[in-house]
C-alpha cells in the first residue's frame, strides 16, 4: 500500500472549502478511500476514493495556493 500524502488541495471547491487533510481511510483495491477535513472547519468532511484523490484534474497533492479567477465583468 502507498503512502498517502497528509494534505491535499481540491481543485474545485468542496463543500465550500479547498484544503483538506486526511482524518481517515478504509477498503482495498479499487475501493480504497479516505475521509477528508476541511482545514479551516473540520465538521466538514468527505468521503474520496484513492484513484480519484491522486488524478490531478480533481486533487493537488499537499497545500497548494488557490488563485481563484475573476469573472471578466468583475474588473
């Protein structure tokens, strides 16, 4: 089994959030998962599996800054 790093960054919000730290894991395989905390609000928390937690389309791995994009009417 890999070791998984502590931190991650969502690429999308989630829950409202982007900065995650692993809390816990489970299964095997094709069904191994973590549980996630929000960083600045750990009641809030979700379920990923591993594949899609390493694809770099969906997660960053460790704290990674967020430039969040304005809308072009925004300036």
């Amino acid at each position: 089994m890999t070791k998984l790093a502590q931190h991650w960054t969502s690429v999308e919000a989630q829950l409202g959030f982007r900065h995650f730290r692993v809390v816990a894991q489970g299964g095997s395989g094709l069904e191994r998962w973590v549980e996630l905390a929000a960083l600045l609000d750990s009641t809030q928390r979700l379920q990923v599996l591993v594949q899609v937690l390493k694809d770099p389309d969906h997660w960053l791995r460790g704290l990674q800054p967020v430039v969040e994009e304005l809308d072009s009417d925004e300036s």
